[in-house]
C-alpha cells in the first residue's frame, strides 16, 4: 500500500484509513508493507540527511522515503513523476514480491509508482481519499474561494492557481540567500536579493508553466492504467470522468470506520447548553473561522458552547487568527474552546460530550472519516452543503446543511437546535448504522480477485494465501 504522509508524524483521514484497511488485511493473514514518503512537518522527529525508515505502527511495517529522496535532483514535474522515487519504489517491489499494489495517495512519492508496478504487470488498485489526481493543490478551489471542476482546457484553470504556488515566496528567497550564501547577500543588500529574486522567477517560470500545462494528460494517462479506482462518492466518480479518467474503471466504495471503540458511547450526558463541536485540522480552508463568527450571531452564551479540537501548532499562523477572532466578541469569547488534538482511542468519549458536529468546510471534502465517526455515535450533523458532505446528511432528516460560506446561514441552522432540542432527538433517532472498515475491505478484496483474473493470477484471498 502507498500513501503520501503516515503515522506518527501525520494523523489525517487518509492516514487513519491506510491504517485501518491495512490493520483489516493483516487480521485476514495478508501481508502488508505501507510504502509513503513523509514530508518535513511541525511534528516530525529524524535524523537531519536520513533518506529512509523502517519502522513497525500498531502492528504495520512501514517503509517512509525520506527529504532527501524527493528533492534530489529537483524539477517542477516530480511532483507527480519522480524519476527517483520511481526506482526506489522498484527496488522495494523487488524486496517485498507484492502480489498487488495498493495506491491510497500518490502524493510526494508520485504517480511513478503507479508506472513502476504497472512495467512489471503487477495488478495496481487506486482509491484516492481527495482530488490530487486532477487537482494540484488538491481541494478544487479557486483563489477566490470558489470552487473549481478541475484544470479546464490546457489546465488553463491552474495557471493561475498553482503555477504560483510553485514559486518561493520573496522573503523565503532572500531568507535562503542569506543562509547559504552571506558573504553574497552582505555585498548584495536587500535591493541586489530582490534582483536575484526576480532574476530567479525569470528562469523558473517557463519550467513551472510547462509542468502545470503537462500534469493533467499525465495523471490521466497513469490513472487508466490501473485496474480499478475506488470512490468513495458520487461526486468524485463524476468529477473524475469529467477530467479524463476513464468511467469504467470506476467503482463507488464509500468509506468505512472501525466502529468498534464508538458504539458504546451513543448515549450523551445531559447538558443544559448546547454543545457545538468541530474535530479536523485548524485550516483556512477548513471553514473554522465561519463556525465561530456562526456561534458569535447566536449571542447566546449561557445557552451554547462551542469545543474546537485540533491543532493549534500545525498551522500556527491560521490557528492564531481563529484564537484572535473568537477572543474578539466580549459576549462569546469564554465559550469557545480550543481543545488541541486526542488520541484515537478516545474518540467515542469526546462525541459522547458534543451534542451536534460542525464540517464547515470550503471545498468538497470526500465523506470525511469524522462525520462517519460522529454519525456512528448518533451525534447529528451540520455541514456546508457541497460534495460528498451533503451525501451523507438528508437536510431535515438526520441533520442539517447550510450554504458554502455563509456564516449567517450556519447561524440560522444552529439556531433551529437552540430554539428547540427536541429536534435533535429526531436527528439522532434518524441516524442510521454506518458502513463499517471489515464491509469496505470486503469490497476492496473482491477487486482484488478481479485484478488478479484480469492479470491471469491465482492468489486466493481466504486466510491470504
């Protein structure tokens, strides 16, 4: 299995995914190696110059490239064809001998392991968690805020978008300068690095521009080169059509969760006020800053809390403007809580404290885990009506949507359980059972066995023999 960052150092949905359906495989007796290459993070611990590690998490073998590898050599287009990563990954396939290649994420190590496995007829299965695949910057927004349906002819939507992102902010530049070369920037002084600086785009442009024009045919050529792409939602087997991937390699496999530390904790202690809670990464375009000025128009602090858990160190920057803006309104400010981050056991137990979850994301998202998690603990949910959010959430029915961005509108929603909690009642008693991780890797080993017809190959599943 391939993914793009893992655990300890990174602890997403994707990540908690890779790790349950491979946790699943093993207790059926496969063998499984997870393959990723972990960027640096605010978190993560290694040695300076290390280029692999080899490490066991909660009963998975794990292999992660390191820095080193991927930014050797660097071009534009490594970003998702990496020569390097490519025979690295070669080289493992022949230590490992897989039997198949499973790709939850191409990121960091690229698309090129999709290519390597593929040069040695090894079965390849795809199931992306996000929209990497025809999206450089993954989330399918706009600059602006608006959301994007993909690059457009000649990925002209992308020009504009990620090309830039290719580019070393100014005071990054100049900073590096003066780090690795002092006695240049001495003689220079900050007129003569803005030179260098622009002296630098000048050059760089033109190779950023050709990798951002040549990624999409790219990725589509390598993605309908697999056996089977796995979906987890309706809008993304539409998307993905639309940007040339081939329809009939699609199949629509939602996400599943391991329910087994959430069911006991369906029953919520009362609580006179009505607590509000959001779980995810602290991001821009994660939308927290619209849940708080949501909660601020309810100017009703005795009646509500709002719990925000994640974390305040991994995008420091962001985090603090949401600090400084639920600290701005003297009426609401002692109820919003910053909750850090939770370990994983512990999840049952902090739904059980959150009378109505909040994904108030601004991009599609895909089914995120957190809302399966609260939705198996018959927490109701309110999320921005978009993508694979609203596949999950029947408006009136099980929860509630409001409209992308519109903090009034997530006002008015919360509002209608303020006013009257019996609502909620009826919320929790519409939440149905949700799909579990043995259902999906059920389905993920059926493809599997069609991959490996497909490729004239006996490997019986049962007992992973």
């Amino acid at each position: 299995m391939t993914v793009h960052k893992f655990f300890p150092e990174h602890r997403a949905g994707t990540e908690v995914l890779t790790l349950k359906i491979a946790q699943d495989l093993i207790r059926r007796g496969h063998e499984v190696l997870v393959v990723t290459a972990n960027p640096p993070d605010v978190d993560a611990r290694r040695r300076p110059g290390e280029a692999e590690r080899r490490y066991t998490y909660e009963g998975v073998s794990v292999i992660s490239l390191e820095e080193s590898l991927r930014l050797k050599d660097y071009k534009f287009s490594f970003e998702y064809q990496h020569p390097h990563m490519r025979k690295r990954f070669g080289e493992l396939i022949d230590e490992f001998r897989p039997d198949i290649v499973h790709v939850m994420h191409a990121q960091n190590l690229s698309a090129s392991v999709i290519e390597e496995a593929k040069s040695r007829d090894l079965p390849v299965i795809l199931s992306p968690t996000d929209f990497w695949w025809i999206c450089p910057v993954v989330q399918l927004k706009r600059p602006s805020g608006a959301v994007c349906e993909g690059p457009g002819p000649g990925a002209r939507n992308c020009f504009t978008c990620y090309t830039p992102e290719l580019m070393p902010p100014e005071s990054e530049f100049i900073e590096a300068i003066d780090k690795r070369f002092p006695a240049l920037a001495r003689a220079s002084g900050k007129l003569g690095s803005r030179v260098l600086y622009y002296g630098y785009l000048a050059s760089k442009y033109p190779q950023a521009l050709k990798a951002t024009a040549c990624r999409p045919e790219a990725l589509s050529k390598i993605a309908n080169t697999v056996d089977a792409i796995t979906v987890p939602t309706m809008l993304m087997k539409r998307l993905f059509a639309q940007n040339g991937i081939n329809d009939e390699l699609i199949y629509h496999v939602p996400f599943g969760i391991d329910t087994a530390k959430l069911v006991d904790w369906c029953d919520k202690p009362a609580s006179e006020v009505l607590r509000i809670g959001y779980i995810g990464t602290l991001f821009e375009h994660k939308g927290v800053d619209i849940l708080i000025r949501a909660f601020q128009l309810l100017k009703a602090p005795e009646k509500a809390l709002l719990k925000i858990y994640g974390s305040t160190k991994q995008f420091a920057e962001y985090a603090d403007t949401l600090i400084a803006l639920a600290k701005s309104d003297p009426l609401t400010r002692d109820s919003v809580q910053f909750l850090e981050t939770f370990h994983n056991d512990d999840f049952g137990k902090v739904l059980s404290e959150i009378d109505v979850m909040v994904v108030p994301s601004r991009w599609y998202e895909n089914t995120p885990l957190v809302m399966q998690s609260a939705l198996t603990t018959k927490t109701p949910m309110i999320a921005t009506d978009l993508g694979g959010m609203s596949e999950l959430i029947d408006h009136g029915k099980n929860g509630l949507l409001f409209k992308l961005n519109d903090h009034e509108d997530l006002a008015a929603q919360l509002r209608k359980l303020l006013d009257d909690r019996r609502v909620l009642e009826g919320f929790r008693a519409a939440i149905g059972p949700q799909r579990t991780i043995s259902i999906m890797v059920d389905e993920l080993e059926s493809l599997y066995s069609r991959a490996f017809e497909k490729h004239g190959r006996k490997v019986g599943l049962a007992a992973g023999k």
